[in-house]
C-alpha cells in the first residue's frame, strides 16, 4: 500500500512538471486578474500543502528550505497564519522558476522519507493527508489551466499553450429527453476509496419525477439564444444575474470571437473556428440559468444530476486526451457527463446534513467556502479522469465564467 501511494504521489508531481513544459520562461508568472494564479504559484502552493499538512507535523527531522515560504504560498488557511495578497501573485519573481523546482524536489524526497519512516500510530493520518494532497493538487493541475488560459486571453496576440489541428465538426443529434422516477434516492459518496469531506456524509433526499437532456448545451443552441436577444431580456435573468451581464457587459460565452463574419472561438490550441456541435463552455451559472429559462427548462439540482450519473460509466476521458477543449456528444443515452465541461446546478454550496469539517486548519479545505456559491457536477476537459466521480461536488460563485463550465438542462417530468 506504502509503495503504491509513494507512486501515485510521484506521478501526480511528474505531472504539474509535465503539464508545464510548453510555457516560455516569461509565462511562468503570468496572472492577469485577481481570481487567477500564475502556474509558478501553483508549483509552489501544492508543494506548501504537502510541506504543511505533512511534513512539518509528521517528520521529525524535516527542515524547510525557506520559512517565508509559509506566507507566501498560503492560499487561504487563516489557521496557518498570514498569507500573500492573491491579487499581487504575479509579482513574485522571487523565489525564480528554477528554486520553486528545487523546493519541490526538497520537499518530495522528504514526503519519501516520510512514507519509510512514518511510525504506525500516525500512518493512517499520514495515509490520509497524502490522498487528500494528490487530489489537491490534481485540482490546481485544472486550474492551471483555466487560469493560463485566461491570462493568455488578455494578450492581443492570443497565444496558443499548445498547438493542435481543428477537429472536423459534425452535425448534434437532438436532445433527448431521459425520465427518472425520482422517489427517496441515496445521495453522497459510496466506496471505500477517496472522497472529499463535502461529499459526505451520505443521506437520503426525496426527488420529484424529473427529466434530464441526454447532452450538453451546444455552441449552435445557445447562439439562438443571443439572436434571440437573450443578453437584452432581463425576465430571463436572475437579479443578480443581470446586474453581472450588464456590468460585464456581457453579449457571448466568454472567448467567444466574431471577425469578419467569422464564428471563432479562443481554445488553449489557439484560435479556432467555433464548431457549430461543441458544447458551449465558459458559461456563468447566471448564463445557464438564463439559457435554461428561455429553453423552457430550468438547471437540474445536484441530487438529480447525481442520480442519473450513478449508473453511467466512469470517464474515460479528461486532461490526459491532451484535448484542452469539449467535444460534440456522440452516441445515444446519457452523454458528456464527463470530460467536457463541468455542468452548473440550481443548488447552493451548503453543508450536508451531519457535515463536520476537519479539525485543525486542514478543516478549512472546503467548510469555509459553503456559502453564496453553486454547485457544478461532472468533470471538464482539463480534469484529470480518475479525479472526478458522480458525488464529486464542484463549487464556484455564479458570475464566474473562466472554467470549463456548461449547461445541462432538467426540466419537471410531465407524466
């Protein structure tokens, strides 16, 4: 067990290294907005939880390279103490790329060290706190890349992270509408394996009778959305909703580019041409909300989505296609639920009945944050497969558009 979690640690760290070789030196402290981080932050921030939450309390002889490190790759545990200014990250161009590598490298071979000498009172804790690290840092892998993507966005230049030809586009099947007879349904993580405290406990959850699409939205439907003038109809919009589109000024999905009568779209391949079928990504949950409004649908709650994904099989693709981009749906039943984009819900971020954090600063990895955000459901493109499951619950706050986040519509079952 000792060997194949010192493994899954390793090919998790190898990865972010991986993830990393096409940037130029120059984008390495790249943030262009207060909600992103430049990918040398998230080097060293994943390399702090591991240095914190393990290393500091577990090995007794483990020495930091540098004990400022504490402050400025703190992300947001008030229990540790002062953290950097997040707006300001993008101005550490101390410590270099190359000492933030050595940090890492530092701190891995400890964690090693760690795993041999660990003493059988604490190993189950230690066991614990390692999974929990390799799924935090799986989760800064994603954010990697809807942060670079962003940053790179600003630049007139538009930038490609990496290269690839355009897919060929090919026409959607229509919606389909699949029924689920709702009743007293389980909802929350069930497995032995690793899960995120807010998936827990599971609980039972009474669901009326619902429908949900067997796809995703597509760039072509929620076109007819805007020439519909669904941008200027405030009775779609949520309040808060449309005082964040009209400040925003929103009039599309976010990337979306029109030029000289050209449908275009910025991917982190580049500019491409906006394939008519792909779903339509880097939606606010207002967005959705409204699109699902003017549908004559509404957004499913995250007990729904869960429970039609129960069933289905597990993903089997995400980040490691090396896609960086959804792609159209494809065959029959229920489709895209994974690695495409992730799928906003109508439910609020709130705690499950009988939830307990953590206790400890650890306990702030996702208790804190249960207030004023929606849940999203699914995994996205830059999601690393085996990372997301049907209980995964994603969280964000509803104007936020630069995840890979779409729409899947719900509506109330006539029967």
């Amino acid at each position: 067990m000792t060997s194949q979690l010192l493994q899954r640690f390793r090919d998790t760290r190898a990865q972010s290294l991986a993830f990393c070789e096409p940037l130029l030196p120059e984008d390495y402290s790249l943030q262009a907005e207060a909600f992103t981080s430049p990918p040398k932050w998230h080097l060293a921030h994943t390399t702090w939880f591991f240095e914190t939450f393990l290393l500091k309390p577990f090995l007794q002889d483990y020495h930091t390279p540098e004990e400022r490190y504490e402050v400025l790759f703190n992300s947001y545990y008030n229990g540790i103490g002062e953290q950097f200014p997040r707006p300001r990250r993008g101005l550490l161009t101390r410590p270099t790329t190359e000492e933030i590598h050595h940090y890492r490298e530092h701190v891995d071979a400890a964690i090693g060290r760690l795993l041999t000498q660990q003493s059988p009172a604490d190993s189950n804790a230690i066991r614990q706190r390692i999974e929990l690290g390799i799924e935090h840092e799986r989760q800064h892998q994603e954010l990697f890349f809807t942060d670079l993507k962003y940053s790179f966005s600003v630049n007139p230049l538009l930038p490609a992270y990496l290269p690839k030809p355009e897919a060929p586009s090919s026409a959607s099947h229509a919606i389909a509408w699949l029924a689920y007879a709702g009743g007293l349904v389980a909802t929350g993580y069930d497995g032995d394996g690793f899960c995120f405290d807010n998936e827990l406990p599971r609980h039972q959850v009474f669901l009326q009778p619902f429908e949900l699409a067997s796809r995703l939205v597509t760039n072509e439907e929620f076109s007819a959305f805007i020439d519909d003038g669904g941008y200027r109809r405030p009775e779609l919009w949520l309040a808060d909703g449309w005082d964040s589109a009209q400040t925003g000024n929103w009039q599309a999905p976010l990337y979306w580019i029109d030029r000289d009568g050209e449908s275009l779209e910025y991917t982190l391949h580049g500019v491409q041409t906006r394939s008519p079928s792909n779903p339509v990504c880097h939606i606010s949950g207002y967005e959705a909300d409204a699109y699902a409004r003017w549908a004559g649908a509404r957004l499913p709650t995250e007990h729904e989505w869960e429970l039609a994904a129960a069933k289905s099989a597990p993903p089997a693709q995400g980040v490691d296609s090396g896609h960086y981009h959804p792609r159209p749906a494809s065959g029959s039943g229920l489709q895209q639920l994974y690695g495409d984009c992730w799928q906003w819900t109508q439910s609020a971020y709130s705690p499950y009945p009988g939830y307990e954090p953590s206790a400890g600063a650890i306990g702030e990895y996702n208790g804190k944050f249960m207030s004023n955000q929606w849940v999203l459901r699914g995994g996205s493109c830059v999601s690393k497969a085996e990372h997301v499951r049907c209980s995964y619950r994603n969280f964000f706050y509803p104007p936020d558009r630069w995840q890979f986040s779409g729409i899947r519509l719900a509506r109330n079952s006539e029967s």
